[in-house]
C-alpha cells in the first residue's frame, strides 16, 4: 500500500483541523439561518393568531359575564323573595356538602 506519511501529506493535521472547524462553523451559521427563518415566517405569526384567539375570547367571556350578571341582578330586583329562597336553598346544599 502506498499511504502517505505525514510528511508527504501536502496538508497538516493543522489545516485539516481548521478546515473542519470552518466547515462546522459555516454549517452552523447556515442552520441557524434557518431556523431563524422558519421562527419568523412560521411560528411567529401562528403565535399571534393565537393570542389574538386568546384575546377575543377573554373580551367574549368577559362580556358575556357582566351580560349574565346584569340578568341575574334584575331578577333579583324582580323577585327579591325568590332570589332569597334560592340563596338560602344554595347556602343549606352548600353547607350540607361541606360537612361531609
């Protein structure tokens, strides 16, 4: 066989080392780029779709609550004797619960 001593060899271990440090180095940088990218084009604005979602369902539920309240608070003016059973039915099953 006919294998290169390291003196023959036209490059060192040296050269052979810094190229492959080069090498990984401009292939890191090329995935990062990448990743970069995808980060920018694709999961950003998926991300704020969906915390724009988020949004529109917390104003959604927010109102809705203050609509129930709004209801709850005229029937209690409507019936004030039927709103105090149903508190006092709610406090009794709630007690009862509680104890156990």
């Amino acid at each position: 066989m006919n294998n290169p001593t390291p003196k023959e060899d036209p490059m060192s271990i040296q050269d052979l080392a810094n190229t492959a440090t080069h090498d990984a180095a401009a292939e890191i940088a090329k995935l990062r780029e990448q990743v970069e990218g995808l980060m920018r084009d694709r999961v950003t604005p998926v991300i704020g779709q969906a915390l724009h979602s988020a949004e529109n369902a917390a104003k959604a539920a927010g109102d809705e609550m203050r609509h129930q309240a709004a209801r709850l608070g005229d029937t209690v003016q409507e019936k004030p004797l039927a709103a105090l059973a149903l508190a006092a039915v709610a406090g009794f099953v709630l007690a009862s619960l509680l104890r156990r």
